[in-house]
C-alpha cells in the first residue's frame, strides 16, 4: 500500500509517487473536503479526479485543495481581480 506525505506539496517538481490507489485517493480528498458542503455533482467531479487523474497529478491538486483550506479566505480588492465577473 502507498503512503502519501501528510502535507502536499508546494511542488517544484513532478511528485515522485508513482501510483497511489483510488480507494487511498477517495479518503485523501475527502479529509481535505472534511466540513465542505457538496453537491452531487461536486461528488461525482472528486470521484472522476481519483479515477482517471496520474498520481503525481492528483497530488498537485490535492496539494493546492490542502493548503487553499489552510490559506483560508484571502479577501481580494477590485484592483486584484476580485470584483464581479
């Protein structure tokens, strides 16, 4: 069985795990997700990121899911691109 770092990433390279299973994919996103209301959709998006991404490719998003949720909110002004779309 594979075992992933606690924390992910920031990378500045390709992660080095090779394969990673989906069932250990699922629980990753879902303890990153822990307290954040999905959608049926949102849930069937996780689940097509744990089924067809590459390893080192899932651990980069896993990587900026993780720590975007430590970031916490980041209010932006309107000259930063945070005004209306």
């Amino acid at each position: 069985m594979s075992h992933a770092p606690t924390a992910h990433g920031p990378y500045e390279r390709e992660p080095r795990e090779l394969f990673m299973v989906v069932d250990r994919r699922k629980a990753l996103l879902a303890q990153v997700l822990q307290g954040v209301e999905l959608g049926a959709w949102d849930r069937r998006i996780l689940d097509w990121l744990a089924d067809c991404l590459d390893t080192p490719t899932f651990l980069a998003v896993l990587g900026m899911l993780q720590r975007a949720r430590q970031a916490g909110p980041q209010p932006q002004s309107q000259a930063e691109g945070g005004g209306p779309c």
